[in-house]
C-alpha cells in the first residue's frame, strides 16, 4: 500500500512540528534560565542600597545619639540653651527626628522620665516616656547593657506618625548599669517617612522594597513578592529585614518570546527567523543588564562614603571617589595587587575576620571599627561588609568616624580636667584615687586650700585670682606627680605609697612651698598662705569620699588652728573640731527632712495701747533623744556651711502655715533673716509665691536682718528689701545702735521698723549714758518716720522710762518669755 502525499505532508508536518517544539522548549528553558538571574541581580543590587541607606540613616542617627549622650557625660549641669545649641546643628537638612533629654524622676516611689529640654517641634516637654510599655522595655534595656536601643515601631510623641526612637542612658559619675544610678537619658526621634524618601531616592525607579522592624512592616515602596529574598542588618538591639522586587526590564522577555515563536513555527524557514528573533531577545538583554549594571556604577561612585568591591581572596575590584578621598591613595594604587591595603596590617586580622562573617552569613552586613591606613595620617572608620553571594564579592561600605572619635577623646579629657589649669578635676582625681584604693598600695591624700583667696578676687578682681591660682597650679605639679584642682582655691594631691612620717613632711614643705613664693600677677604682689590636710589611706577607705572627706576635716582644723599650716587626720581621734561641726551640718540636714525644727514665740507689746501686737518667732531644733538645741549652737555653722537659706526658708514657711491657719485672727511674726539669705533672689521667688498661694496679707510678716550681719552684696540686699516692701511685708532693723553701720543700713534699705539693742535698755534706769543713746536713737528713729522697738525690757520702771521717751513697742522677759508658738497663738487669741 502506497503512501498518499497527505500521509507524508502530515509526516513531514509532524517531524518538523516535533522538531519545532523540541527547539523551542530547549530554547525556552534556557531564556525562562537568563530572565531569574537578571531579576535576582537586579533584586540584589536594589536590596544592598536599600540595606546600605537603612545603615547610614541609622548609624547616624547612633552617632548624634551617642554625641547628646556625651554632653551629659561630660557635664553634669547641662542647660536647655547648652542642649538646643548642640543638637540643632545635628537636626539641620532633616524635616524627620529630634532630640530629647529625659530626666529621671522619682516621687511617690514611682519612676518617671519626663522629656526636660527637647529639639523637636512635636514632642512636648513633660511628656513622661516611662509610662508607654514600648518606651518602657526599651529604656531599661538601654540602663541594664549600658549602651543605646531602638523600640518597635511606635507613634512618636505628639504626631500620629510611625517612627522608632533611640534611647542611650547617662549614669551619675562612677555609677553602674542600673535605674538607680541612671541621671536621665537622650532619645533621638526617627520618622520612617525618611528613610521611605531615602530609599525611593537611591532603588531603581519601579522598584518594590518592604521593610520590617522586629517583624512589622515599618515601610513599603509598592508591592514586594512573597517570595521575595531577604537581607536583614541588627541595629540597637533591633532587627531589621528587607525584601525588594526589582521592576521587570523592558522589552519582551526571553522565555515566553521563544515559547511563542516555537508554537507558531510550523516550517523550517519559520524555525530559523524564530531562532533568529530569540537571538535577538538575547541581544536586548544584555543591554538591559548593561544599562542596569552602569545605573550601579553611578551610585557606587557618587556614594557620599568609602565602598569598594572586594572579592574573598582580597583581590580589590573596585572602589569609589569617596574611599581614594579618604585614604588618599588613587585609585590604580588600591586596584593594584601588593599595593597599599585599606586597612592597616595591625587592624588586618579583624577586618578578615568581618570577611569570614559576611561569607558565612550572605546578604548580612557585619561591622567592625578598623583603622585605615590612610596616606596622610591614621584614620578611624567603621566597616560593613556584606557578602553579595551572587556576584560573589564582598560590599565594602566606610564611614569616617575619625572626628567622632577625636570629640570623644576632647570631652573625655574635658570631664576630667579643670579647663583654667588643665590639672585633673574632682571627677578626675576620684577615679585615679578609686584605682589606688582598690590595688590596696597605702598612700597619703593631701588637700591644699588657699587662705583669704577671696580677699584677693574681691580687691584685685577675678583676672588677678585666677592668675594666682594657676601660678599655684604651677608650684604643685612641679613638685607633685598626681595634682588635682577640686573647686574655687582647693587642691587636691595623692602621695602613692607614703608613709605617715613622708606625707608630713611633704605636708610642711607644701605649706612653706606657697609660703616662700612670691605671687606677682599684674605688676602686684600677694602674699598668700595655705591650709592643708593630710589623711592617711587604710583599710576603712572604701571610697574616694572616704579619704577625701578626712583629709578636708585635717584642713579645717589647720585653719581653725590659726592658718598658714597643717594639719593630720586621725581616725582613732573624734575631738576635731571640724568634726564636730559636721555632726552639727548632719543633724541640721536630719531636722530639715525629719521635720524636727520647731518655733517658739516671744510676745511684742504695743506701749499706748498696752496690747500684745507682734510676736517674734525663734528657732530650736530638737535632737533625735528629745534634747533640744537654741539657735546659737548651729546657726553659726549653718551660715559656714551653706545650709541657712534653707533653715531661713523653713522658717518663712512654717510662719506663713499659721498666719493662713489663723487668718481670721490678728497676728503679725517678726522672722529673723541672715545676711547670706538677705539678698538671696531664690528665697524671695519662694516667699512671694508662698504668700500668692496662701493669700496671707503680707504686711502680718515682718523681716528683721541683724545690724551686725554681714550683707555681702549692698545693691542685692537693696533689690531684695525693696521687693519684699513691695510685696507689702514689713522690713525691721534689728539691734539698731549695736554697731556702726546703723546709719549706712538705714540710708541703703527700707526700714519700717528699729529694734534698739538690748545693751542700752537694760540698764538705762540706772546709767546717764546708756540713757543718753538711748534718746538719740528714739529721737534719730522718730526723725526717719521709723517705729521702734526696745529689747531686754525686764522691768516695769525700764516700761515705764521707755513710754516716757516715745518707744513705740517693747520686748523682754518683763513682757513675756519665750514659748511655744501654738501655745502663744492661744494665749493671743483668748486674750
């Protein structure tokens, strides 16, 4: 049986149909083959600059974090202007964060960290970030490892937007990784809508991108396929991932373009114009990969930072414009093998070490700080290095952290050393005498104070003090290893290893050391002298305080002992006498917290009217064994050692509860005030705002400020005097006569009232003299429109001589002794 030539057009048909779906399924499979690898190429190298600009926005967001962190480091008394001028300049060319600074609070036995200064625009100060869980959790994790940490996505404070914020932790000096030696900490705010910009900026155009922080979406360029591959870096704590999906290239793709032309091809001749087309597509292709592999160079060179292509072995495949700038070599000296590396030799094995990470961890960058070995001067940068698994070359990304690093040296050195002498200062000589006590070496503390150093500022001026303090600054260091400025006229020395008999005599050469120098600042000389302490380190000096609290009482001895000398502490001795006025600065400190003052109240009577119409209120203090102290056996002290606004401001309070208490009664308190808090601006913001919040008629306090004080500054004291009259209180001069500066007072303040000194009223029935006085300062008050008042009446006949001369009011034993306060209230108001 014959074949027909259908039968053989059909074979024919069938062979070349089959040989055509067999060429274009091979072809197929090897262009669908082309197509993946461009589009994970493409994914790769739109997910590195997607990672890479996610790591510079966040290390630097670090690094101004860390700067902030480091103001606080570096002083303990930041202002809100000192925070502003530091951190705006960080804010400046971004729309996206701000800084703040959190101080801790603790009331009620509850934690809080309110934001004190902040730069940014939305949050609001007071806005306490302990109390969000997020904030919370983060916080703490940043005060327990001691160094910054990112929360989750969380609304950043007054805006609805999403952000994450670093939080790093400012410990009190010395302090430990806990909440309670924790001072505050800085967060530094960052929008996510920068890093969606940043992002956008530097991905091809088209390009999908989703990233994730602790597994949320935090941003998202279009649509990213679920299968998409994943880059992930770690950033204060935090995780962060990233997955692209770069744009299809243009064109028609190989795979169905091939498939296509197979299906249509039904003869030879199609056959070989489909292979043709398919060449074709490979062609265009290529172009693409071309286009995209140039649009990669670009970014590489213009990148603002060191990158460079390395390959595993070391081989260096390329660099950008930013890395020769910084290392100074060119370009061909880096591409060269044996040339300069970019690291130097001793840094060499950490940055192959950051290799052996990335290769085992692909699409990961790992870091490290390395020095490089630049052309001109070493230089600190840190390295990121991300293996590109694909291309099979390591990314190499530089940031030079040089500058960071030589501010972090400069406030280190700054937090330690006195800027007028560059001697250590306190913080500096505590850590170096911490280091001695804890080897256990013995040794001696030695503190030098300057005697009268005021004197010499009040009469020659600041200039002319500071010039002494430097050239005693000089004398020291020349003759002593470790020296240290404490503070004001104080300095501070540590004798390693001396024995009692060496730190003595180290001791009386110091003192005859400043004694024999001759002070010649400005053309003039000074003769100053020294006060110095010696304490012996021993086993019971566990802390620096330790031994520089007895060396400083050996030093107040010395001057208590007549100056110009010095003086050894010994703790086997409690009969020091600065000791004991220490005790007394504890025990004022203790009745201050422990509510263990108490007034009592001395009646005034008015002398036309015969009536009790003032009461002056005295001050006791009453000892933990119910002892109780009068006010000569601690105001002296109180008044050396700071702590008599304190008591003057206690005093003002306690007075102004009863006036409010009694408000319906008639009461006016005489209230003694010292010449340290008489012209104090702090202590009359406190009296005023007292009395707006009680409404107590002012004119019921009268403030009485000894003729014998000492008023350090005439023109404060005439401010504050004037104030406190404008308030509506009354002013009176107490133990008027006593001195010889009445009239001076009487001429600079606004007196409403005298007090004559008791000297010239308790005898003046019986002495012509005492008399005589005593009718000039009548007549002398009566002349000024003053109202008088005359202490020490312990007698009728002495009321009776004062009516008769014109006082106004008298005080005394006679009129009534002094009680308690509450006691003299109901008296006053049953009278």
């Amino acid at each position: 049986m014959s074949r027909t030539p259908d039968a053989g057009s059909r074979r024919q048909w069938l062979l070349t149909a089959s040989v055509g779906l067999v060429l274009t399924a091979a072809l197929a499979l090897l262009a669908f083959q082309v197509d993946a690898r461009q589009e994970r190429a493409r994914d790769d190298i739109a997910r590195q600059q997607a990672v890479g600009t996610l790591q510079l926005l966040t290390s630097g967001l670090d690094s101004k974090v860390e700067d902030a962190r480091n103001l606080f480091v570096a002083s303990h008394s930041v202002s809100e202007r000192e925070f502003s001028a530091f951190t705006t300049p960080m804010l400046r060319g971004s729309r996206h964060h701000g800084f703040s600074w959190l101080r801790k609070r603790v009331r009620a036995r509850r934690v809080a960290f309110p934001i004190e200064y902040t730069t940014s625009q939305a949050a609001t100060p007071g806005y306490d970030a302990f109390g969000h869980a997020a904030r919370r959790e983060t916080i703490l994790r940043a005060i327990l490892s001691g160094r910054a940490q990112s929360t989750p996505l969380v609304e950043l404070a007054g805006t609805t937007k999403l952000g994450f914020v670093v939080f790093a932790p400012v410990y009190r000096p010395g302090g430990r990784h806990t909440l309670g030696d924790t001072r505050g900490v800085v967060a530094g705010a960052f929008n996510v809508a920068e890093a969606r910009a940043a992002i956008a900026s530097v991905v091809p155009p088209g390009t999908s991108v989703q990233v994730r922080l602790d597994g949320r979406d935090a941003l998202r360029i279009g649509d990213v396929e679920p299968g998409a591959r994943r880059s992930s870096f770690a950033f204060a704590g935090r995780e962060w991932s990233v997955q692209s999906s770069a744009r299809p290239s243009g064109g028609v793709r190989l795979g169905p373009a091939v498939t296509l032309a197979g299906l249509l091809i039904t003869l030879l001749l199609l056959l070989t114009r489909s292979v043709r087309a398919g060449r074709a597509q490979i062609e265009g292709g290529r172009r693409d990969r071309d286009r995209a592999e140039r649009r990669f160079r670009e970014v590489f060179d213009a990148a603002p930072i060191g990158m460079a292509l390395i390959e595993p072995s070391g081989h260096v495949v390329r660099v950008n414009r930013a890395l020769t700038g910084l290392l100074g070599f060119s370009e061909s000296d880096l591409l060269t093998p044996g040339r300069p590396r970019i690291v130097i030799s001793e840094d060499r094995p950490a940055f192959d070490a950051l290799f052996g990470d990335a290769a085992a961890r692909p699409g990961t960058a790992m870091s490290a700080e390395v020095r490089l070995g630049a052309v001109t001067e070493q230089r600190r940068a840190d390295c990121h290095v991300t293996y590109l698994e694909d291309e099979r070359v390591m990314l190499v990304q530089v940031v030079d952290m040089t500058t960071q690093r030589e501010s972090e040296a400069q406030l280190v050195h700054q937090a330690e050393h006195d800027p007028l002498t560059d001697l250590f200062n306190r913080r500096g000589f505590s850590r170096i005498l911490d280091a001695h006590l804890a080897s256990g070496d013995e040794g001696a503390v030695v503190l030098v104070d300057l005697d009268h150093f005021k004197a010499i500022n009040d009469v020659h001026g600041h200039r002319v003090g500071d010039d002494v303090l430097l050239y005693t600054a000089q004398l020291l260091a020349e003759e002593f290893d470790i020296v240290a400025r404490m503070g004001g006229d104080e300095f501070a020395i540590l004798l390693p290893d001396a024995e009692a008999d060496e730190a003595d005599a180290a001791a009386k050469r110091l003192v005859a050391l400043v004694d024999d120098a001759r002070f010649t600042p400005s053309g003039s000389r000074h003769d100053v002298t020294a006060s110095v302490g010696v304490a012996m380190l021993s086993a019971t000096m566990r802390e620096p305080d330790d031994a520089l609290v007895a060396a400083d009482l050996a030093m107040y001895d010395a001057k208590a002992a007549g100056r110009g000398r010095h003086a050894v502490y010994d703790e086997h001795t409690a009969g020091s006498l600065t000791r004991e006025r220490l005790e007394t600065v504890a025990q004022m400190r203790s009745a201050l917290s422990e509510n263990r003052f108490f007034l009592v109240a001395q009646p005034i009577r008015c002398l036309a009217s015969r009536t009790i119409v003032h009461h002056e209120l005295l001050l006791r203090m009453r000892l933990p064994d119910g002892s109780v102290l009068a006010p000569a056996a601690f105001l002296g002290v109180a008044e050396e050692f700071g702590l008599i606004g304190d008591i003057d401001l206690w005093v003002a309070r306690n007075a102004i509860a009863l006036l409010d208490l009694h408000r319906d009664r008639t009461l006016t308190f005489h209230i003694n005030l010292s010449g340290g808090s008489f012209g104090d601006p702090s202590l009359l913001a406190k009296i005023r705002a007292e009395l707006a919040r009680t409404g107590v008629d002012p004119s019921r306090l009268v403030f009485e400020i000894t003729e014998t004080a000492a008023v350090g500054n005439f023109d404060e004291a005439r401010a504050f005097a004037t104030a406190l009259t404008d308030i509506g209180c009354q002013l009176a001069l107490d133990d008027f006569g006593a001195g010889f500066s009445s009239f001076v007072y009487l001429k600079q303040l606004p007196f409403d009232i005298l007090k004559i000194d008791g000297e010239f009223v308790r005898t003046c029935t019986t002495n012509a003299a005492d008399r005589v006085i005593l009718e000039s300062l009548v007549h002398t008050a009566a002349g000024l429109d003053k109202r008088t008042v005359a202490e020490f009446v312990e007698d009728q006949a002495t009321e009776d001589l004062l009516l008769e001369l014109g006082v106004d009011m008298v005080q005394g034993y006679h009129v009534g002794r002094p009680v308690d306060v509450h006691q003299a209230v109901a008296m006053a108001i049953t009278a």
